[in-house]
C-alpha cells in the first residue's frame, strides 16, 4: 500500500488515520532490539531512565538523537514534535526515517508526548484566564479525540513504548459542574488503552484541569484503574502557585507516577511565573529526586526545559541539563 504525506492524517476528517493504524501495528516491535539495549546501558546505579523531550532541543530530529545520545549520554528519549510536525501527524516516510534514527543512535522511547484532550471541554464556558495555549504543532478538537486516541496507541506500538501522555483539558474558571464527566472520559481513554496494555499518564498542567498535585491525587482517585498513571510535573505545579514538593508530592499514590518532568520556575514581582534552568529556580528538586529514589520510581524523569534564556532551544536545554546534572549529584544520586 503506497503513502503520501496526506494519507495519515487527512485533515480533522481522520480517514487517514483509520488508515494507518493497521500498518503501524503490524510494525510494532521492529524496533525492539533496541529495547534490551536501553535496559542493559541503564543497569547501572541511576534509579532512573534520564530523558528529554526531544523538542525542547530542536526540531531536526537527527540532531536531536545525536545529542541525546551523544553529548548527554543518555539512552532515552521522549518524543512531542520533530520536523515542525506533532508526532501524531507524521506520515509513513515520516515514522520510518524518525525510528532509524532512534535506532542508529540506540535510543528508547520513554513515552508518546501527545496532545490528547488539550482541548476545551465541550459545551463548557472558556476560562477567563486568557493564558497562552501551546500545543505543539497540533490543534484537534473535541470531536477527534477518539481518532487521536487510536492514533497514539499505534505510535506507542511503533515506537515500542508501554505509554502515552494526555490531558485534561483546558482550565475551566469552575471544573466542578463537569469534573464528573471529564473523569469519564479519562477512564473510557484508560480502558481503551488497558485493550493494548498501554499506560495512560495524565500530565499535571497548568492550563487544564489537573494543575497541582492536590487535583492530580484528586483525579487518580476517581479514575482507579491501575493504567491510568501520572505524568508528574513539579514546574508545572510551581508554575500556577502551588508548592509541589512536598505538599503536591505527599498526596499522591507514588505507585501511581509512571513518568516525571524535570524544569524550573521562578516567581515576578506581578505574581507570574517564568522558566529557569534546572536548579535556578523554586522547585526543591533536590528534595523531590530523593523523594522519588526513596519511594521506588523508577521510570523516566524527563528533561523538559521550556527556559529560552539562552538565546536558542538548544543552548538553553544545555545549561538546564547541566543544572539537573548538578541537581542530581546535590541529591546523592548517581546518573
């Protein structure tokens, strides 16, 4: 069957994807050699797969697999966008060359880093907030989030990862009206994984609904099923005025984290937020690295650097991964 770059996603109609899916999972695993190799490279003393999103470097995804690899030493890599496209709107070809690379520089994926439910909840009023939504190269609405859903389980088994990140949708001024019914629909996502035991982390955000870590352990709650996860986000939770370590930390069912990001925030003066490198700002992340080695996670903990202070996406996550780093020897633990 021949592809063309519109044959996977054609347009929001998602024709494309349905046509898709079928040979992506017949693929799943090709890359799977790689698989023992990450798991071996990291039986070392590092309680944790160290990552970055591959983004937060740049956009060509050579180069970012060769400093992944290459300049940081690590062996997993976390996949948003590449090629100015969101993963789940690449093509075949697209798919194709993206694993080769990963290949040729012998990285894992640790999850899929998709936009799934970054969107207003239907029907429910926008929050009067105003706060800019990125979405990384995509924009699907409420009525393709099922087609999106099936897109990324076929990209989780593409790229041989147990896990792919969603949301909750946008911030509502007051969720409560509709709390039960996004929990729903999280759980329908979760049952809809749990078919091709793929793991679904809910990423705490501070422009949805799941911001801290007091909505986070509220959310895990009422969604119980054991694939339902938490993409653990302390910046995040800095970032929207909590303090996520320890008070967010402590409320949350630690075997319940499948994934961490690691950034930073400093407060202004107008009570905002801004990113830091890692270890510059507010975030007690030497507390929080230890918190998590003591209670056995021991899954991917994510460089996701947002701070542009450098002048370019690639400098900055250099500085940051220096920070984390240093953050990492501050706390006792050896990467």
């Amino acid at each position: 069957m021949e592809y063309t770059r519109r044959s996977v996603l054609a347009g929001l109609g998602m024709a494309g994807i349905e046509a898709a899916v079928p040979p992506l999972v017949k693929k799943a695993g090709a890359f799977s050699l790689a698989a023992p190799l990450a798991v071996e490279l990291d039986a070392g003393t590092c309680p944790f797969r160290l990552a970055v999103i591959n983004d937060e470097i740049t956009q060509d995804f050579e180069t970012a697999c060769q400093i992944v690899s290459g300049d940081f030493a690590l062996h997993w890599i976390e996949l948003r966008t590449m090629w100015n496209k969101n993963v789940t709107e690449l093509n075949a070809k697209e798919l194709e060359d993206a694993r080769k690379l990963l290949g040729e520089h012998k990285l894992q994926v640790t999850d899929i880093a998709s936009p799934l439910f970054k969107t207003d909840w239907p029907g429910a009023p926008r929050s009067s907030q105003g706060e800019s939504r990125d979405q990384f190269h995509a924009d699907f609405g409420a009525s393709a989030q099922d087609k999106l859903l099936d897109r990324c389980i076929s990209l989780a088994k593409f790229f041989d990862t147990d896990r792919v990140r969603c949301f909750d949708f946008w911030r509502l001024d007051d969720q409560r009206p509709y709390r039960k019914a996004i929990n729903a629909k999280l759980q329908q996502a979760a049952e809809r994984c749990a078919k091709d035991n793929i793991i679904l982390l809910l990423e705490n955000e501070m422009s949805c609904n799941t911001a801290t870590g007091e909505e986070a352990a509220a959310a895990l709650t009422a969604i119980p099923d054991t694939n339902f996860m938490l993409n653990w986000d302390p910046g995040n939770a800095a970032a929207i005025g909590s303090t996520p370590y320890p008070t967010g930390y402590q409320l949350l069912p630690k075997n319940r984290i499948g994934h961490c990001h690691c950034k930073d925030v400093v407060r202004k003066p107008d009570h905002k937020y801004d990113w830091a490198p890692v270890g510059d700002g507010i975030v007690d992340w030497v507390g929080q690295l230890q918190a998590l080695q003591r209670d056995g996670f021991h899954n991917a903990v994510s460089l996701e650097t947002h701070w542009r202070g450098a002048g370019t996406p690639e400098a900055s996550t250099r500085i940051s991964m220096e920070g984390f780093r240093k953050t990492l020897t501050k706390a006792g633990i050896s990467c």
